[in-house]
C-alpha cells in the first residue's frame, strides 16, 4: 500500500496513514515531534527539497527502516479548500516493487488492449469480405435480366458468404467468452454426413471437390456436436483458403483402437488437402492464439480447434509437405462403453 503524508500550505503535518507507519517503521507518538523536512531526513537520511519534488514529478528514494532498506517513489498532489485556494499538499510515497507490479499490470492491459484492437480489425476485414458478396449478389438477384441459372448460382454464392459470416462470428463469441461443452450421445456417422452436406456450396464455389470415407455401421460417441462442427468447419476454411486455384479435400473418418493414448480408442477424423502446405517452422506455432501467415487474419481459428479438442480430452495431430499439402487428424476419445459397443 501507498503511505501518506498530508501537509498544509506551511508544510506542517496534519495526518498520515498506517501505510506510511509501516512503511517507515516510525511510531505516531514521534511524529508529531518532526517538521516534515525532518522527518523526510530521519526516513532518507537525506535533504529532501519538497518544490523540487513538485517540479520533478516524482523522486526516487531509499527509506531506511530498521536494519534493512526501501526502494521507493516519492511524489506530490496539491489539495485545494472549497474556495479552489491552495490548502496545502499530500505526500505519496509509493514503494518501488508496488510501482513496478503497476507497470507491469498497465503494460499487460495495454498489450490486450492492443491484441484486442488487432483481432476487431482482423474480423472486420473478415466480416467486411463476406458482407460485400452479400450485397453484390442480392442486387444482382434483383435485376430482371437474371436467367435461373443465375439466379441459382447468385443464390450459392450468398450462401456462401453466409456461412463464411457464420464461422467468424461463432469464432469470435468462443474466442471472447469459451462455452463449456454440453456432451450427448451422437451418431457420428450421420452428423459427420449432414455437416459436410450443409458445406457442399461452399466447396463448390472455391472448386474443391470433397472426397468421404466412412465406415456404414452407426456409431454413437459422446461429445458436443456444435463445437464439434465448428471445430471441422475452421479446418476445412484453412484447407479451403490453402488451396487458391480449388483443389481435393479428403475427409475420412474411423474407429481406432490399440491407441497409447485413448484405451478405450478413439473416433478420428482426417482432413486432407492439396494445398499450399505449412512450412516446417511454423507447424509448431499454428494452433498459437493470434499466429496468421495471412494478412488482415485474426489467427483465432486453429487455436479455436485445439481448444474445442482439448475440452474433448482429445488431440490434434498435423503433417504438412509444401507445395503438396497438410493432413489434420483429430482424436475424439470413446468412453469404456462405446468401445464395447
């Protein structure tokens, strides 16, 4: 805590607090024997000039208490009467390790303020793209020049862009505020089917042609299907977004056992794509809050999936060759039961 020293406009002392007792060590009965000149001597065992304090800001001090030494910070406030007349003046004295946690704390707020302010104009540039092929084809729709063709294919490019808003929106509410996932029963099969169903338009408008392999049986897993989904759904944008000119995306999904890891075994999940691939130095850093390759990209997404994944108490594993493409495998561990099942 900070000590304090209140002084009127003859620099007599008029109170303090227990802060500065025990900062300084003294007891109360004494002070009131000292000017403050005095006892700022008996505290620094050196002359103290209070207007060169007031001048200067603040001055750095060593109080001596006792056997041991204070590094600390002394500075001045001015107090004023009702009148708006000066009234005298409070002594802060702030010690060094108290000012230094401050700094501390000021830059690690400043260093999220600034993170925050990159995140909101990643997304904005994120939502701003999206939105604007919106508009662009929702005037084209109302154009009655329009052929059907057009109108279907206008009609999937906002689709598109509509589920493109999706992501980064759910993105951003998980990234702000992380849901705890609510676990049910699943027939994985069947989810993993409906979810790449309701992405075909956005793989048919960047050209890439989705390859699925699942095993026929129904099989139930725990897990929270939404975060699940949006989990895949980053992984397939990453794949998508690697894969410029279109491309091939392999999904292919199994059961797994005799795993180290998970030994009840585990449903995995693989994403393949022809892309881009990831340079080897940066496979470490991908799953990194904030880490982009891209311009004007937030770097949420793939941290996004490692935690959803984490929440599971399952992992990710990636392999990546560039110039050829990246593989994710993402393990969703079976519970005792379902293995026997």
């Amino acid at each position: 805590l900070k000590g304090l020293i209140v002084i009127d406009k003859e620099n007599a002392i008029i109170d303090y607090n227990d802060a500065f007792l025990n900062l300084t060590g003294l007891e109360r009965k004494k002070i009131e024997k000292y000017t403050i000149d005095e006892l700022l001597k008996i505290i620094t065992n050196s002359d103290i000039d209070l207007d060169r304090i007031s001048k200067k800001g603040q001055l750095k001090i060593d109080i001596n208490k006792k056997d041991k030494r204070i590094t600390a910070f002394l500075y001045s406030l001015p107090l004023y009467d009702k009148n708006a007349s000066y009234a005298g003046k409070v002594l802060v004295i702030e010690p060094y390790h108290f000012k230094k946690r401050e700094k501390i704390i000021h830059n690690e707020r400043t260093n999220k303020l600034r993170a925050m302010g990159e995140i909101a104009g990643a997304m904005a540039h994120e939502i701003r793209n999206p939105l604007g092929s919106i508009e662009l084809f929702a005037s084209m729709i109302k154009s009655d020049l329009i052929s059907p063709d057009e109108l279907e294919q206008f009609s999937d490019h906002i689709l598109t862009a509509v589920k493109k808003l999706e992501c980064v929106i759910s993105n951003l509410m998980i990234f702000s505020n992380p849901p705890k996932p609510s676990f049910n029963k699943v027939d994985i099969n069947s989810a993993l089917n409906d979810f790449l169903d309701s992405i075909k338009h956005l793989l048919e408008h960047n050209n890439v042609v989705l390859i699925k392999n699942f095993p026929g049986m129904t099989h139930y897993i725990t897990l929270d299907i939404e975060l699940a989904k949006q989990a895949l759904l980053n992984l397939i944008l990453n794949a998508i977004q690697a894969m410029q000119e279109g491309g091939i995306l392999e999904v292919n999904a199994k059961l797994e056992d005799n795993l180290k890891d998970y030994p009840s075994g585990a449903y995995v999940i693989t994403i393949s794509d022809t892309g881009c691939g990831i340079p080897p130095e940066n496979l470490e850093k991908i799953f990194l809050p904030f880490f982009s390759t891209k311009i004007k990209k937030a770097g949420i997404g793939l941290s996004i999936v490692n935690n959803i994944v984490e929440a599971h108490r399952g992992h990710i594993e990636v392999q990546s060759i560039v110039g050829e493409g990246t593989t994710f495998k993402v393990f969703f561990p079976l519970t005792m039961e379902e293995a026997m099942k």
